[in-house]
C-alpha cells in the first residue's frame, strides 16, 4: 500500500486545519481544496529541523527565487530570472497588492466564473469593479475559455484580467495556443494579466500546463505569473508564494510593492516551498499518479451512485466539478448531500451564478475514503425520492 493510501479517517480527524474541524465528527468532509495525504518526506524532516533548533523567526527568502526557477526549468521547461521573482505570503495577498499597483480604484478587472470565490472578493476588497466573462459551454459538457467574449470586455475598458490556469473549479488546462490568444488582446488592448497558476504543478497525463508569461513576454504583453507549492505539496497553511513579472513595464511595477511584503511570508512556509521545489519530485510524480486513478475512479464512482450526475474528469488537480442538475435537488445540492448524506461539498453557486446545481467534490484522498463520499453522496439521493 502507498503512502497515498494509507491514511484512515481516525487520523484525519486528529488534524486541526478548517477541513476536519468545520463540520461535526458525523460529517464527510470533501469541500475546502485540502488534500488528506501525508506531507513530503523532505518537507517533514526540514520542519522538523527548523523546530528542534528553535528557528521559527522572520524569514529572509534570499534561496526562494532559485529554488523556484530550478523548478520552474524542470517542471515546466520555462526558464525564470530569479531577479524577476518575489515572494508574498498567499497568492491572492499577491494578487491583491499587484492589482493595487497596476490598476486604479474603479477600474474593471475580468474573471471567468464560475471561478475560485476569492477572485470576486479580492477585486471588490481593492475597490476594482468585477467584470464576469464567464466559461463556454463545449460539446460533451465541459468548459472552455470565450476569446470572442473576453475581447469584448478588454474592448470595452477593463484595465486587468484575473486568469485562473489551471482552472478552479472546473479543472481545465488551457492550450498554449489560447494563452497566446490571450496575449495578443492583453497587448492590443492595454491589459495586464495575472495569472494565478497555483494549480500549474497538479498537471495530469494528457495536458501540459503552460506558465502563462512564457508565452506573454514573446508577444509584448504586460503579464505576471503568481503560484505556490503549496496546493500541491498540501502546505497552504505555511504561508508563501511566488511570483514572477514578465514584461519591463511589470518589473517596473514590482518595485511599487509593500517592501515589507516578503517579510511577510512564514519562515516555515518559505522552507517548505524551497524544499518541495528542490527535493520534491518524486513526491509529486508519484502524487500525480494518485490523483489520475482518482479522477477515473471517481468516473466509476459516479456511474454506481449517481449515474445521472454529469462530471468531466479534470486536466489537474483534485477537485471534481459535478453537474447535479438532472437529480432535481434545485440550485444547492451541497446542501442536501449535507444534510441528508453527511458530507460536506463546496456550493456551486459560490463560484458564480454558473455554479447553480453544481457542487465540488475534493478527490484528494485514498480510494477508500473517496469512494465513502460518493457512497454518502449516493444515499443522501435515496433519500430524497
């Protein structure tokens, strides 16, 4: 049995982070983007270090950028100027301060729900105004990008466009070729882009995550690429990302940043970062196979359970997107799986009024436990009819 799969419910609920401790004991919970498995050995043992010796200061993250542009060489094949990266403590802090500096209080930035949540909030947090540009609808039920609807909202006035890439919730990883596309708008139409990629590492066989300022800085196009170990090596509680500026004009725009933002970022997180950037590829090669047989398995699932659920296996990541419309539970299903099923999903809704009759399902977690939510999920329906 790997690592992946030997985890038990009696010690995930040991846990203290939101995911285990939101919901009463009674309740599955599969909702917060929080994997169950067992940290990175490397990352274990450079914590632990850290703490036998008393080191929980400021940290100073003088190895982040190199560290970082090591992985970004490896993982990606996207060479990275160490002295174009900078360090936040979480990307959408990241996100916030550069929206601060490349837009102006009122200005229009895009989004494409349905989306993360936090993206609408950070923009109204700033004072920006929120322009939806939502997803298309594709043949077979899944989602794409609308070029022709984007272009629109740059021609119409939006200062900056909030790209999510990989794409949270619904998994999707767009091609180079889009993200060229988008590019060339940006530069037509003066917009900056920021292109949260957090999800960039969590990349599944069949799709190739593209970063997108290898691809803007070519073309001219004002871009900064923000991301972080941390959804992928389950380190969100740790506290640090990177970002790097493409274009002169967005390295220019870094030196308007907070100066005591790097200080901001946990010691713990920084180390942890750079491990998982330097030692982390094994664990994260063999993540990915974990979570390939996890989205099949979750087709199967489905297909048991809830046969009239419609899901797209996702291109990364461990978030299941599930279109519950034909179950007639209304525009929240979360809410009667929880009720009814015990186990707790993310309202579609959320992320958008596109989310209506959806809900996310976290898959990063054993077999075991995953196919019990479904299980759950599969009862709380019976007992509705």
């Amino acid at each position: 049995m790997t690592a992946f799969e030997d985890i038990t419910l009696a010690k995930l609920r040991g846990r203290a982070s939101a995911k285990w401790t939101t919901y009463p004991a009674d309740v599955l919970p599969a909702w917060v983007a929080e994997m169950d498995f067992p940290l990175a050995d490397p990352i274990k043992q450079r914590l632990r270090r850290a703490i036998d010796s008393d080191d929980c200061g400021y940290a100073h993250p003088t190895a982040l950028a190199e560290a970082f542009a090591a992985f970004a060489k490896s993982r990606f094949s996207w060479t990275v100027d160490p002295s174009r990266v900078r360090s936040a403590p979480e990307v959408m802090i990241a996100i916030a301060e550069l929206l601060r500096i490349v837009t102006k209080p009122g200005d229009g930035v895009v989004i494409n729900p349905p989306v993360y949540p936090p993206f609408a909030m950070v923009i109204e947090e700033v004072g920006r105004k929120v322009i939806d540009v939502p997803l298309a609808h594709v043949q077979g039920g899944g989602w794409d990008l609308d070029l022709g609807a984007l272009e629109k909202a740059f021609a119409d006035g939006a200062k900056a466009y909030l790209l999510c890439n990989p794409h949270n919730p619904v998994g999707r990883v767009f091609e180079k070729s889009q993200l060229e596309a988008i590019a060339k708008l940006a530069k037509q139409y003066n917009v900056v882009v920021l292109a949260d990629e957090i999800h960039g590492p969590l990349v599944l066989p069949g799709a190739v995550h593209v970063p997108f300022v290898s691809v803007s800085e070519p073309i001219g196009a004002d871009a900064i690429t923000i991301t972080s170990a941390s959804k992928a090596f389950n380190i969100a509680g740790l506290k640090c990302a990177v970002f790097v500026a493409g274009s002169p004009a967005m390295q220019s725009a870094m030196k308007k940043l907070p100066i005591e933002l790097p200080e901001r970022v946990g010691l713990h997180g920084m180390l942890a970062n750079i491990v998982a950037f330097q030692e982390g590829a094994q664990y994260l090669d063999g993540l990915l196979a974990q979570l390939d047989r996890n989205r099949a398995l979750m087709g199967q699932l489905i297909g048991v359970y809830l046969p009239a659920v419609r899901y797209i296996p996702p291109q990364a990541g461990y978030l299941a997107w599930l279109d519950c419309s034909a179950l007639g539970l209304g525009e929240d299903p979360a809410k009667v799986f929880l009720k009814q099923g015990k186990v707790a999903l993310m309202r579609g809704l959320d992320f958008g009024r596109q989310g209506a009759c959806f809900t996310r399902v976290n898959m990063g977690t054993s077999s075991a436990i995953l196919s019990e939510i479904v299980g759950r999920m599969g009862k709380a329906i019976e007992g509705t009819r």
